[in-house]
C-alpha cells in the first residue's frame, strides 16, 4: 500500500502557494505562506494577505501596484536641491525621462526582477558609452532603494549589479600644437578672443570660466584660484555656485602672457566675462554669441589664407585640447591631473588625453631613446 503524501514540507510547516502577480515578462508571480499548526492556517494566512491587498488597491496604497515610474518622481524630487540645477536636469531628470521610465515606468516596481534589470542593460549597451550606463545604474539603484526603504519591495534586485560593458563612446576632438597656436595668435584679433585664449590656456570649462571673478586671479603668485561657475537654475537664471566637484576647486598655473593678457582686459566689473550690465552670462547664451563667433571668424579667416582649421565644441577646445597638448608635450601626469582638477589621472588617461602619435615620435627622440624602438 502507498505511503500517504506529506502534508508538511521539509521544514515540517504546512504551505499554501498562491499566484500574487504577473511580472515584467508576463510570467505569473507565486508567494508561499507557511504554518506551523495546520494546512488550514497557512491558507488563512493567504486569504488574509489577499484581502489586504484587495483593501490596499482600492485605497490606491498597495506596495504591488505602485509602478517605477512613482518612485523614480519621488528620487527625482528629493535629489533637486542637494546636486547642480544642470547635473539634476541633464544627468538625471533627462536619463529618466528618455530612457530609463519609458522602459520600466509603467511596471509595478515589485515586478522587476534583477534578469528585467540586465536585459535592459544589454540593450541600452549597444547605443550608450559605459559611462551613461553606469549614470542608469546609479539612477535605477537610487529607485529601489527608495522604495526598499519605503517598504514597497522588499527586496532590491539591484544589489550587486555591475556594468561592465558598453558600446564605444562619442569620438572626442582636440586641436593639434600647430592648430592652437593658431587659434591663439587670433584671440589677440578678435573681440571675443581674450575669453577663448583664458579657456584655452587654463583648461576651464564654460561654466569656470563664466563664474571667473578677478578676485580669483593671483597676478602675483602668477595663479587663477577656480572656486566656482556659472550654472542655470531654474526660476533664477544664471547663479554663481560651488564648483563641479572638491577636485575642479583647484589653482591653476598661469604664464606671463597669460597675465599680461589679464592686465590689459582688466576692467571696473566683478567678473572676467560678461554682459554689458556687468553681470554674469548663461553658459549656452556665450557658446552661441561668443564662442561661435569667435570660432566662425577665426576659420573663415585662416581659410582665406588658404589653412583649414576644424570647428569643434568649446569643451574639445578648451579642456580636451589642453589636456592632449600636456600629456603629448611629456609634462608630469600628476601636474596634469591638478591642473584640470581631476580626481586621479584615470581622466587623462581613459578620456581627454588624445595621442597625437607625431608629438609622442619628437617627445621620446628628444629623451634620447634608443632608435631601434622606435
């Protein structure tokens, strides 16, 4: 005679397995209640827990039905005001809005499994750098854990997700050594010239260099303190805040020439650049007005000349160009990193620093290595 089928599990508890959801890929989602007195009571602690989620959809308050695109409002909200106006919009606000909410938005956040999470991943690394994936990763991360704490999910299949690929990033540009030079002889020309020579120089970006106040400069000590930048905030316009990170606060080295230039454009304002009311200008209102011009006239007039230079964008021109025309001149690494304002020399290496295989040819003959290597 066959032996009764066990009414118990392995653990010796009576279970009732019910189905609670449907997940991202429309597979049904099971929760198991277990008991330690009877097969009776584990099913009344499954009826229970279906009645209180039936109570909380009708209220509109059940932790399954709240969708990923809830949450993510909710981050989205409490990071504003504790990070830059434009790094909230544009690295943030935007990601989610473009890529990440129209993928799991509309997807109860206790549905997503960490398999929805890697597949997402697989098929944004075919379009984005690994940068931007891992910005999505910081962004997606920042949703679960808002909603593990909140108590609606009660595990977080983010935890221990890594990003390891993603397709090659945009081809940044860079002036050569002989292109900069001409660039810089025409600054003396132009009447936007002495702004683009100091961006060029120093390596400042556009919001640096805009947040640029002549209490920064040390004619003396022959340095430029770069403490903060001309960001946009919404409401407010142009404001004057912090700079980018610890690391872009920083005293960069300036030559005599470029201390000469400063002393013949140093005039009554607050600010290096500006409008004519003397106050600061919006960093995309001076890369249309300035910048562009500057960099139109300086190519149609070389060109006459019969020189072509390219037009690239004022961060290729600034701090890309720098940095490039450091790292090919030979000049210490850990110069280069404080110069820029980097964390570590992993952005030289891994970003700005373009080799220009010609400079590197001269730079290793004039340390005299042997020919044969080379």
């Amino acid at each position: 005679m066959a032996r009764p089928k066990s009414k118990r599990n392995c653990r010796g508890l009576f279970t009732k397995k019910i189905k609670v959801g449907t997940s991202i890929t429309g597979e049904s989602i099971y929760k198991v209640f277990s008991s330690k007195e009877s097969k009776a009571a584990a099913e009344k602690k499954a009826q229970d827990y279906l009645i209180q989620q039936a109570l909380e959809e009708s209220s509109g308050l059940v932790s399954e039905n709240v969708k990923f695109r809830q949450i993510a409002e909710i981050v989205l909200s409490l990071k504003k005001g504790t990070i830059k106006e434009e790094t909230w919009r544009w690295s943030w606000k935007s990601h989610l809005d473009k890529h990440i909410n129209p993928y799991f938005g509309d997807v109860p956040i206790r549905n997503i499994r960490k398999n929805d999470i890697e597949m997402y991943f697989k098929k944004q690394g075919k379009q984005f750098s690994l940068e931007t994936l891992r910005k999505h990763r910081q962004i997606i991360s920042a949703v679960f854990e808002n909603a593990l704490e909140n108590g609606y999910i009660n595990h977080d299949p983010c935890r221990g997700l890594k990003v390891k690929e993603g397709s090659k990033p945009r081809e940044r540009y860079y002036y050569t050594k002989e292109q900069c030079d001409l660039i810089l002889q025409y600054t003396h020309m132009h009447r936007h010239g002495f702004e683009v020579y100091i961006m060029i120089t120093c390596g400042l970006s556009r919001s640096e260099l805009l947040g640029l106040t002549w209490d920064c400069i040390n004619f003396k000590e022959k340095y430029i303190h770069v403490k903060q930048a001309a960001t946009l905030q919404t409401g407010k316009g142009v404001i004057i805040s912090d700079t980018k990170n610890k690391y872009r606060n920083r005293k960069v080295v300036i030559s005599d020439e470029t201390i000469k230039m400063l002393e013949e454009h140093k005039d009554d304002c607050n600010f290096l650049v500006h409008t004519r009311r003397g106050t600061p200008i919006r960093p995309d209102t001076w890369v249309l007005r300035h910048f562009n011009i500057f960099m139109r006239d300086m190519q149609s007039y070389y060109r006459e000349q019969g020189i072509e230079i390219p037009l690239y964008t004022a961060h290729e021109t600034g701090r890309h160009t720098l940095a490039s025309l450091f790292m090919n001149a030979g000049v210490n690494i850990t110069a280069i990193t404080h110069q820029m304002g980097w964390a570590n020399s992993d952005m030289l290496l891994e970003r700005y620093g373009h080799d220009d295989i010609q400079e590197r040819r001269k730079l290793l003959e004039s340390k005299k290595i042997n020919q044969a290597v080379i």
